[in-house]
C-alpha cells in the first residue's frame, strides 16, 4: 500500500500538489492507521528482541521493519503486515 507515502510526500510538498479536502482527510486517515499500525508492530518485535537478546540468540530482521527504518522518510510509509526475523540455524 502506498498511500501512506504519498500522503506523507503530499503533505510535506507544496500546496500546489494538496489534493481536495475528502480526499486529504482520507489519506491523512490512512496515515494515521498506518502509525498506529507501526508503532504497535515495533513495541511486538522490542519484546520479541529482549527475549532473543537475553537467551543469546543472534537474529537480523529483515524487509519490512528494516527497510522502514533504513530507507523510508517515516517508518509508517512502509506498510508491513508481519515481522520477518532470519535466526540462525543452529539456533533453532
């Protein structure tokens, strides 16, 4: 889902690009879940990570959570509906 960047880049531009008000109020909505959405799914994977830290389990998260964190302006411009966690094997 890309609205929750594209009212993010829309938001942050000129007022030449806002759309009509419906329409804004729609995807400042979409945003919004999308922050609520995010911050829920950081506070899951920190205490999944207090766990894997404390039994001295190695982990890399991958895609989703990464990326948000890495390469997008606001992590709830990433959409991401799961947590992909590479561990490995011989820690299983």
């Amino acid at each position: 889902l890309i609205l929750p960047l594209l009212y993010y880049k829309i938001s942050k531009g000129s007022s030449l690009l806002k759309p009509p008000d419906e329409i804004d109020k729609y995807l400042q909505n979409i945003f919004m879940a999308s922050c609520v959405r995010s911050m829920r799914m950081e506070n899951h994977f920190k205490e999944v990570a207090i766990v894997f830290k404390q039994k001295k389990i190695d982990f890399m998260v991958l895609k989703g959570l990464a990326y948000a964190r890495a390469y997008y302006p606001d992590p709830a411009t990433r959409t991401y509906a799961d947590i992909d966690v590479l561990v490995s094997k011989n820690q299983l």
